[in-house]
C-alpha cells in the first residue's frame, strides 16, 4: 500500500493537469416539479483526477484485491436535463447511461459539453459551473475499475447479531435533514440504539437544510448527529443522501468510530474510501451484508436484503440495498418499516408483513416504481397496515428556499404517491407527517424531527445546539 500511495501522492489534488477525470457515475435521479410537467434528470458522479487514478489504479496487477487508498474525489452534476442529453453528452445513450458506470470526463469541457457544477464533498466548498462531457469506460478497464472498487464483504456475523439482539427499540426519529434521509432508533428511555442512514443533501440542495436555530441551517452538519450511547448505523444504499454524514459532519470522526452495515453494492471512490477510514479507526468496523443471505434476524430489529422486483430495472441502486424491520409496540406485536428508497415489490416478504403500524415514504415520497404499477402487477405495491387505515406515515424530503413557496427538491413528494398511500391504509390525517411541513405538500411552514410510536422526546445529547433531541410532532 505505500508503493501505491507513493505512485498516486504526486497527483494527490482535487484538479486534474489535463482536467481529465475518471467518473463514477454514483446517482440518476428522476426529476418531475409537477403532476403532467415536463420529466428531466439529475445525474451525478464522482471525479478523480486521471493521473491520480492511472497511477493508484490502472497501473496495477490484476492481483491486487484491496480498496485503492482514499482518492482526492470532488462532486459533478449535471444540470438538470432530460435524459438523453445527459447520456449524449457522456457518449452514450438514455438506455445505456446507468449507475455505478464509469466514464473518463473532460472538466471543464473547452469543446462543447453540457452544463454542470462542481464542488468538493465539504459543506460551504465553492459550487463552480462549468460543461463537461466524457465517454464511458468499457472493457477490461471498466473490468479493473469494477474490481478494485468492490467492497471484500466481511462481515462478522456473532457480533452483529448479538448487538441487534440487545437493542429493545420503542421509537423511531425520522429526522429533518432536507432532501435526505436520516433515522435514529431508540429505547423507551430516549437512548439511542441504532441509525438507519445518515444523509445530507447532495450540494445543491442545501437549501433545504433546517434551520434549527439563529445560526443558519447549519447545525445538522455541525455539531452533527446525535452520538449519546454511540449508536452503530446501517445504511441502507450507495446514494449520497443516505450515507453523507459520514463525511461532512462536525463530529464525523466520531460517527466512523463504529460498527456499520453496509449493503452488498458496487463502490464509488468516495464509499470506498469511508469504508477504508472506517476501518482504520479503533472501534470502527464496516460490515457487508452477505449477498444471498436475504434476512438477518435481530430481535426486534431485522434488516432485509432488498431484489429488484417485477417492473424494476436489475441493478438498480436504490433496489439492491437493505431494507428494516423494527417491533416498537412488543405488548401488541405492531412493526415499523423503514424502506430506504426502495420499490415495495423490491423487499422479499414486505406482503407478508401483517403487523406495520408506522411507516416512511419510499423514495423520499417519490411514484417510481409505484404508481401506476409497473406490469405485471395489478395493484400499487404498497403492503398493508395491520388494519385498514390504521398505518402511520412519515415522510422525508426538502423544500429549497423555504415553506411555503419553495422549490420541492425533485418534485419530492409526488402527486401519485400522495393519493396512493391513503387508498391502502396510511397516512390519513392526522396519521400523517413530514420533515418538511406538516403533511405532503401542505405548503404550511411546520417543519422538524417526526416521533414515531412515542410522544416522548429523547432528552438532550448534552452537545449545544444538537438538533437530534427536538420533536416537534409525533405518530402515535
């Protein structure tokens, strides 16, 4: 490993000399402001310089199995457009553009190109507009690429599942972090048991940060998240708005310190570093769930391993990942699911589930893959409470520039989604809350942390200003 830093350190910057890149297309996000409106993209990659990467990559035996050493990543995405420009501009095509595809990019493009921005991965980094364009990488290089960046999945089971079976959650806190998600399980005492994600917004959604107090909207990155009882975390997916607080926190060095579960997916550069300075830490482990193992048991914690279902494109990042299960009401045997962004059908024997009572939105309240239902279903796929409109309803998502009158980021939640969650049992009101505002597209200025199952808050972490403890509405 100190061969190959040695090789890479000469060209350890963020900008390329030849303002060459290698780009690890992480994230395509549907992008639809209103119902019938015109549909476009967003679609965002991480870029390592080229001499970087041939030098700490390229020029390796096929051999070598480890993680590369952590690269100098910065973010790129393109400005919202419709999909086949996107693609063109990356030399290929709307049916050939996917995630986890690597592309070598001119940044900034001095021939052409389609307009982007660009920013280092650190809260308050200048956002720089620019084109760039770029052609995919193909055969025994993107084989290589692919290699070297897919996690060795290490797990140690014994461990996982003895601290899953300790834990006895009681509530859920679906927290206000914009457009992301961020979950944080507790005991009946307010004690943190365990995260499920910790997202922030991808930059130029910011915005939609909370202001919390009169310092900005600042305090979920800084003091950061809640670490009372230092609470392990599972993450659900590889996109940004689920894992990003582990590096852009105040306190994310202590957030790494830690037990993590990570999904079986494809890596990009920026994963595949926090899973080296994870692990490089004293406490600080990344456990990857087993592919094909599809439930790990835990006690009143049970996390599933997420297939893409009917109507669902194989490999698709938000259907590859993990999904939870978590029993907050043991007197009665009622449930909790925490989705992640995946589609319903995606989550083996999610219709089995005859016990939910609390439940978050799927994709941030998004209608991909939902409704109208993907053939050959004949029904939205949405499971159901365990009695007929009895189902509790969070949603999560982020308004730039404020509630009312701000911009819905991705058009999140959408309209379909909204009536199709009623028509199986969740969220009437008052069964139904968001992050954002008081109920989906209210437009009413209500925003903050949802208490699910409870309606008593957990205490203070005692760190100033911690925006973790504040809950200013509940689901019972």
């Amino acid at each position: 490993m100190d061969g190959v830093r040695k090789q890479g350190i000469q060209f350890n910057e963020d900008d390329s000399p030849s303002d060459t890149y290698y780009g690890y297309l992480s994230e395509i996000e549907r992008v639809q402001y209103k119902e019938g409106g015109p549909v476009v993209h967003s679609v965002q990659l991480e870029l390592v310089p080229f001499e970087w990467m041939e030098a700490a990559v390229m020029n390796l035996g096929d051999s070598v199995r480890t993680l590369p050493p952590i690269a100098p990543v910065t973010l790129l995405a393109f400005d919202e457009a419709p999909l086949d420009e996107v693609a063109a501009a990356l030399g290929t095509t709307a049916e050939g553009i996917a995630e986890g595809d690597w592309y070598v990019l001119t940044v900034p493009s001095k021939g052409g190109g389609l307009a982007a921005k660009r920013t280092k991965p650190v809260f308050g980094s200048p956002i720089v507009p620019m084109k760039a364009r770029g052609r995919p990488v193909t055969g025994t290089r993107l084989g290589k690429l692919r290699r070297r960046y897919k996690p060795i999945g290490r797990i140690d089971l014994a461990k996982i599942i003895k601290m899953l079976l300790a834990m006895q959650p009681r509530k859920v806190g679906v927290m206000d972090v914009g457009q992301a998600s961020c979950n944080l399980i507790y005991d009946a005492n307010g004690v943190p048991q365990i995260y499920v994600d910790v997202g922030l917004p991808m930059f130029f959604n910011f915005a939609s940060l909370p202001p919390v107090n009169g310092l900005g909207n600042v305090e979920v990155i800084n003091p950061g998240p809640c670490l009372g009882n230092n609470p392990p975390g599972i993450v659900t997916h590889f996109h940004w708005d689920h894992y990003s607080m582990l590096g852009m926190s105040a306190n994310f060095a202590a957030l790494r310190n830690r037990d993590w579960i990570f999904p079986p997916q494809a890596a990009g550069p920026f994963v595949g570093g926090l899973i080296i300075a994870i692990n490089a830490t004293a406490n600080g482990q990344v456990h990857i769930f087993p592919l094909g193992l599809g439930v790990l048991p835990g006690g009143y914690v049970n996390i599933i391993q997420c297939v893409p279902g009917a109507g669902v494109a194989p490999g698709d990042v938000n259907n590859t990942g993990l999904a939870v299960v978590v029993q907050l009401d043991t007197v009665n045997n009622r449930d909790m699911l925490l989705p992640g962004d995946a589609a319903f059908q995606s989550i083996p024997g999610v219709g089995a589930l005859g016990n939910l009572r609390w439940m978050t939105a799927t994709h941030h309240g998004s209608d991909t893959n939902l409704v109208p239902p993907p053939a050959p279903l004949l029904a939205p796929p949405i499971p159901a409470p365990y009695a007929a409109n009895q189902g509790r309803l969070a949603y999560s998502y982020g308004v730039n520039g404020g509630v009312p009158g701000g911009v819905h980021c991705y058009g999140h939640p959408d309209a379909p989604a909204v009536a199709a969650y009623p028509v199986a049992g969740w969220g009437n009101p008052p069964d139904v809350a968001s992050t954002a505002e008081t109920g989906p597209n209210s437009g009413v200025n209500g925003r903050g942390n949802i208490l699910m199952a409870d309606n008593v808050a957990p205490p203070p972490c005692g760190v100033a200003n911690c925006p973790f403890h504040v809950f200013p509405k509940s689901l019972l």
